[in-house]
C-alpha cells in the first residue's frame, strides 16, 4: 500500500508538471511552432525554435514516464485485488471443509434454570453435579442397568436424569482410542437402540461439546414407540472411567410432557453443573 501511494503521489506530481510546462495547444511540436509563430506574425529566431523543440521532448518524456507509472499502478492495484480474492476463497474452501468433516461446538456453560444444592456423586468420587430445584433421587428397580448408579425426576414425572459409569470392554476401549468420545457415543446409542429393540431414532449426528477444560460425546434421540425424546453425553473422567449422562422423557402420567426448549435448558443446565 505504501508503493502505490508513493506511485500514485509521483504520478500526480509528473502530471502536475506537464500540466504547467505544456505549449500553447496550437503549437503541438516543435516543428509547428514556428509555423504557430508565423500565423501570429512572430518572427521567430533559432534560438526560439531550439527552445520550442527542446520543450517539446521535455514534455514527450514526462507524458510518457507518467503513462508508465499510471501502468504499474493499475497493475499493482489489479495483483492486489487478485491475491485478495485468491485468499477470501481459499479461506471460505477450508471453512467449510472444516465444517463438513468436523462437529464440534464451543459452548459456555451455564445454568439457566434455578439448581438445588443436592449433588450426584459417582461411586469412585471422579465425577459430579447439581440438580434442578425441586428434583428429588428415586431408587433404581430391580430392572435398571447395573451400570447406572443415580436417577433422578422432576416433581411432575415428566423427565429424569440417569447417570451409569459404563462397564469398560476391550472394544470400547479400543474404539475411544481410535474415534474418541465419536466413537464412545456411538457405542451407547447402539447399546440403547438393540434394548428397545429398534425402537429409538438418532437425530442429527453425533456431536462434541466443548466446555471450559472439559469435553462431551453428544447425541439426541426419539421413540416413536411412546412418543418420547431424550438426549446424552459421554465423557472420560480424569482417571480414565467412561460415563454417560442422559436426560429422557416420561409419559407413564397424565402430566404434560416439556417443550423442547424446556427440555434443553434442564439438560443444558446439568451439564453446566457436571464437573470430572
């Protein structure tokens, strides 16, 4: 930027020159200056034609010296503008790369809906975090998942937080290693489609969350089969245990169900709240 203005301010003084040492537009060369004189009935000397002539190579040079830096700064300008274009694109081409290989979203965590001061604590003490005001612990039955070590509900019945410490496999460990919280995420929604026997639908892909120092496996689900939508997260705690975090719909009451707005800022909540 800074040559183009120095080309641009020395062309503007090269035209200012010639503007003001340019002949009378009668005497457009050397050779028809004294003819010009002659119409004027001038008598014209040599040395006066010497003069007019050495004018006329004077400004010849200076026009053209100014056509020459008019060029370079058009084509300095036109390069300019090119490379900006050529970097935009390649810039938008790896944005949205990067946008169809990849599912990552950067969130804030942050309760939006008002927590109680009770806490679910897993067994080996890695991993926490707050419920809802109001909510209150229910006792598994006899056909809950030995894996899951806490549920909680809402005083209408209408949702409930589960929390299982998954029971680690050599293919689940393997899987992490190679596809991450990807590929543990995948792990549990099969596990959970093969129990309801087909009956759960994923929406959307499977996601990672980024919080502050921590990091999700997410996904969400419908059942069709009773009408209900649920959504989870996995995570590995700092000494290596696999955890899943889900937050599902219930329909066994008359009590209508939450939107799904409601239904997110209750999950989103929790979340904010869980720290391993």
């Amino acid at each position: 930027m800074i040559s183009l203005f120095l080309s641009l301010r020395a062309a503007s003084a090269w035209q200012s020159t010639v503007n003001k040492n340019r002949l009378p537009r009668y005497a457009r060369n050397a050779g028809n200056c004294r003819t010009a004189c002659k119409d004027e009935k001038m008598k014209i000397s040599e040395n006066h034609f010497n003069q007019c002539n050495q004018r006329f190579r004077q400004i010849r040079k200076m026009k053209n010296i100014f056509k020459l830096l008019q060029s370079i700064s058009l084509l300095f300008i036109l390069l300019n503008f090119t490379s900006c274009l050529i970097v935009k694109e390649a810039d938008e081409i790896i944005r949205k790369e990067k946008e169809s290989t990849t599912a990552k979203y950067e969130i804030v965590p942050r309760a939006t809906v008002k927590m109680s001061d009770k806490i679910v604590r897993s067994m080996r003490g890695d991993m926490i975090a707050s419920l809802p005001e109001g909510w209150f612990f229910i006792e598994p039955s006899g056909g809950v998942s030995s894996e899951i070590f806490a549920i909680a509900t809402n005083p209408d019945y209408t949702v409930s937080a589960v929390f299982s410490h998954l029971r680690k496999t050599n293919e689940m460990s393997e899987t992490v290693k190679k596809e991450g919280l990807i590929g543990l995420a995948r792990i549990v929604f099969n596990k959970r489609n093969a129990k309801s026997s087909s009956g759960i639908n994923l929406v959307d892909n499977y996601q990672i969350l980024n919080f502050t120092r921590q990091q999700f496996g997410f996904f969400t689900f419908t059942n069709p089969q009773n009408n209900t939508f649920g959504s989870s997260t996995v995570f590995v705690s700092g000494i290596n245990e696999f955890y899943e975090f889900s937050l599902v719909t219930m329909n066994f009451t008359n009590n209508e169900q939450p939107t799904r707005i409601e239904f997110d800022k209750i999950f989103n909540s929790i979340l904010a709240t869980l720290k391993y």
